[in-house]
C-alpha cells in the first residue's frame, strides 16, 4: 500500500469514526480519541513543554470534535481539521497565559542510522529552524515532516494558501543563508 492509499483508507476510517460521533457514540469518540492524542502531543510539543497547556489542549481540542462533530464540512481530511483546531487553541491557550514563547525543535523529529554524522547534521539544521519565525518553521514541519500540502497547511494555521506558499519560500529562503553561517560557525 503506497502513501496516498494508506492516507486515504486513514481519512476513511476517520470520516466514519467522526460520523459514529455525530450520533454521540461514545466508543467512536473513544477510539478517535486514543488515535489523535500523541499525535496531538507529539504536534503540541513543537510549540510548547508545558505539559498542562498540551493536555488542556488536547482535551479542549477533542471536546470540540466531540460537540461540533456535524460541523466538520469534508472540505479537508479529519485529521486536518482537527489539527487546526488544535493549533488554534493552543496559540489562544499560550496567549491567554501570557506566554507566547515557545519551544526550539527538539532533536526528536530528525532521525537517521548514521548517528554520528547524522547527529551532528540534525543538530546543525535544527539550529538553522530555530533561528526561523514560528510561523515558518510550522509551515516546514507540516509540510515536510508531517506531509500535508499547502491546502491542508492553510486550513491548519487559517491562513490563505499564497500565505503558507509565501511562509515556504522565506523559510527555505533563511535556511538557505542561515546554515552556512552555521555550518562555518560549528568547525571554530
């Protein structure tokens, strides 16, 4: 089964669960529930280590999906929608506490065999990441390490598509200036 077949069957299963929790079925929202929590938290993490701010988040986020399930209009996949609808509360929630820093990528999203070459090169590009706006480097992970095109990144961050294309353009544009100087700055 190639990607787009797997992503398609997962949209399917979710389009189903999501409609079993329109007529309040509680095992349906159970198991959408248990489907979307790490990945929430996995997602969350990106943007913050508050722990309490992640799960009231995720409980805001799935509450949501509980009670507006018949809102969910199938313009998107599932998981879409819901990612923005986390994304959404958790700026909201990091506003609403006063702290709108968030957290520099951990190394946990680049992974590769070679640990020690790959180590340090992991290491040099979340460097570069870190320098960017938040703003783009969400558009980078949700595009390159979560895989959803620029519609679905739009719909996420509730911004138009010109945006998030534009958001790319300047986020590779930076890393492409900033990881020299990085690289350079490391062998010193």
């Amino acid at each position: 089964m190639d990607d787009r077949t797997a992503t398609a069957s997962k949209n399917e299963n979710d389009q189903a669960l999501l409609a079993r929790v329109i007529l309040h079925d509680r095992d349906a929202f159970r198991e959408l529930y248990i489907a979307y929590h790490r990945r929430l938290s996995r997602f969350l993490m990106r943007l913050t280590r508050q722990h309490e701010v992640i799960e009231e988040v995720i409980n805001d986020t799935l509450w949501i999906v509980w009670k507006q399930a018949a809102t969910f209009r199938n313009e998107s996949q599932v998981s879409t929608w819901i990612m923005g609808i986390a994304y959404r509360r958790t700026l909201k929630a990091l506003r609403q506490s006063g702290n709108r820093q968030v957290v520099d990528i951990d190394d946990t999203i680049l992974v590769a065999p070679d640990h020690y070459a790959a180590d340090e090169r992991n290491e040099w590009i979340l460097r570069g990441l870190n320098q960017l706006p938040l703003e783009q480097r969400l558009v980078l992970e949700f595009a390159y390490d979560m895989g959803h095109s620029c519609e679905e990144i739009a719909a996420i961050m509730d911004c138009p598509v010109n945006t998030v294309k534009t958001r790319l353009f300047h986020a590779r544009r930076k890393l492409r200036d900033i990881l020299p100087e990085l690289a350079g700055s490391s062998s010193n």
